[in-house]
C-alpha cells in the first residue's frame, strides 16, 4: 500500500473511532470517567513521552519514577511579582510585533500535567473582538493567561465575576483591560440615543457601561484620534471598576496584584501600556 494512502486509512479510522466513541457513551459515563481519571492522576507514575520532553528536570523525574503532581510543581511558573508579569507581556508582544513570536507550547505533555491545576500569571479582560486574540497578541502559550472578555472590556458583574476567581484562587499577579483601536463597541456607544435604542437589549445594556466614558470626551476633529481617546478613556473607566472590586481592592492592598490599562493597535500590533496612576486617572 502507498504510505499516503496508509496514514489517511489509519486517520480515518481513528477519528471515525473518536466519533464513535463520543455518539455511543452517555454524557454521565464520560463525566464520570474523567472524574475518576482526574483523581487517580496526583499519584499516578508518569506516563509522558519522553520523546516529546525537553526540560531536563522532568527527563530525570520521570526516569525515577515521579508523580504527575511533582511534575506540575517544576513546572510552576517563574514569574513572582507584578512588574515581572508586566515586564513578560511587553517582552511577548514586542516579539509579536518583530514577526518573531515563539511557537507555543502545545506539547501533549504539557497538556497532561495542567490537567491538575492552573497558575497563570496574567488576567486581562479583553475585548472579544476577533481581531484581538490575547494570548497570540502577548506570545504566550496554554496556561499562561487568564482571560474574560466581552465587547468593550467592560468591568460588568459576569467580567468581575471571573476576575475575582483568577485573583483570589489562581494567584496572578497582574490584572490588565485592554482596549483597541476600532473597538466597534466603543463606537457603538458614541452612537446618538436614537441609533443605540435600536439594538438588542443585552447589547444596549454593554453599551450603557461604556457611555460615561464617551459622553465628555473633549473635542477632537481628529477621527482616528477621537475614537483612540475614546477607547483609552474606556480603559480607564473600566480599571476604576476593577479596582473598586473588594477581592481586587484586597489583593492591590497586600501588593499581591497591579491593575494596569492597555491599548492594542491593530495595525501595527503594539500594545501601549496604561501602568502609571497619572496614565489611568479618570480626568
Ligand atoms: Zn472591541
């Protein structure tokens, strides 16, 4: 048989198997069964391929015979305080912007061992715009950044909701909003009343978030300038929400977290940070 056509047979059968497996096993007995796997992992004997391995210190654990969780705990993240983390997103995006972004890595491995836990060192909330992708736009792969977002980075209860899990469980130790250049959100909220009533209610609610931001926006004849102000001025106004927070106020207070602003700017690929108190004031 010609190798090609022996790799697609063999493709084909095992995501047909894959298929399979998914349409003839309950939703409970997947659950369960992961559940159970989950469990079972902590003291499991490492089952890696070593192959696919390149930190030594992992090489030697698994060769003695060490458990997923000491692998996990080597692994843990170097960065330890807030201007380290800073300092690591500036680094990742100027890779980013060079062309020169490491491949990230997605090694089954790696996969494996975060099963057990999570120790990002970042939070942002974005926003969900396509054209913003957080972890490609900072460099950074699985594991590295907690993110919410939603249209126009809004700091509203469900965003909230997700910031104070990250801080007060998975210990990061930066929180930033970003914003970016051609935020549609951000211009829909500058939109007369009349244009904003005609959006969907859920919609409306965002853009009313966003609004105290744009309302006093001083004059810019500018276009492109105004809409950089305006959505600066969301950053702002949606970092004076999160440090309002009491899980946040608490972390900022005992120096675990810095709460920072960005701008992305899609076409060149830079990030600006907002990380001076004078940067972030309201007005
Ligand atoms: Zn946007």
């Amino acid at each position: 048989m010609h190798p090609k056509i022996k790799w697609n047979t063999i493709t084909f059968s095992c995501v047909f198997s894959i298929f399979f497996l998914q349409i003839s096993t309950p939703p409970y007995a997947i659950g369960a069964s992961l559940v159970k796997e989950n469990s079972s992992l902590k003291q499991k004997k490492v089952d890696l391929d070593l192959n696919q391995e390149t930190d030594p210190r992992v090489r030697e654990l698994v060769a003695i015979g060490g458990s997923m969780e000491e692998i996990a705990a080597i692994r843990g993240p170097s960065i330890k305080t807030p201007h380290q983390a800073i300092r690591e997103l500036k680094l990742g995006n100027t890779r980013f912007v060079l062309g020169q972004s490491q491949r990230a890595d997605l090694a089954p491995n790696l996969r494996r061992v975060q099963l057990l836990t999570q120790t990002p060192f970042a939070v942002v909330l974005n926003c969900a715009d396509s054209r913003v992708p957080t972890e490609i736009v900072y460099d950074q792969g699985l594991g590295s950044i907690f993110t919410a977002r939603n249209a126009g980075n809004v700091a509203d209860p469900g965003a909230l909701g997700s910031l104070e899990y990250a801080v007060k469980h998975l210990k990061p130790h930066v929180v930033v909003v970003m914003g970016h250049e051609g935020c549609g959100a951000v211009h829909g909220a500058m939109l007369p009343i009349e244009e904003r009533n005609k959006e969907p209610t859920s919609l409306q609610s965002l853009l009313n978030q966003i609004l105290p931001a744009v309302a006093e926006l001083p004059l810019i004849r500018d276009r492109k300038a105004r809409m950089r102000e305006a959505v600066i001025n969301n950053v702002r106004l949606q970092v004076s929400r999160v440090n309002e927070d009491a899980v946040i106020k608490d972390a900022i207070h005992k120096k675990k977290i810095l709460v920072i602003g960005a701008y992305y700017e899609i076409t060149s690929g830079l990030v600006e940070f907002l990380d001076s108190p004078e940067e972030l004031k309201l007005k």
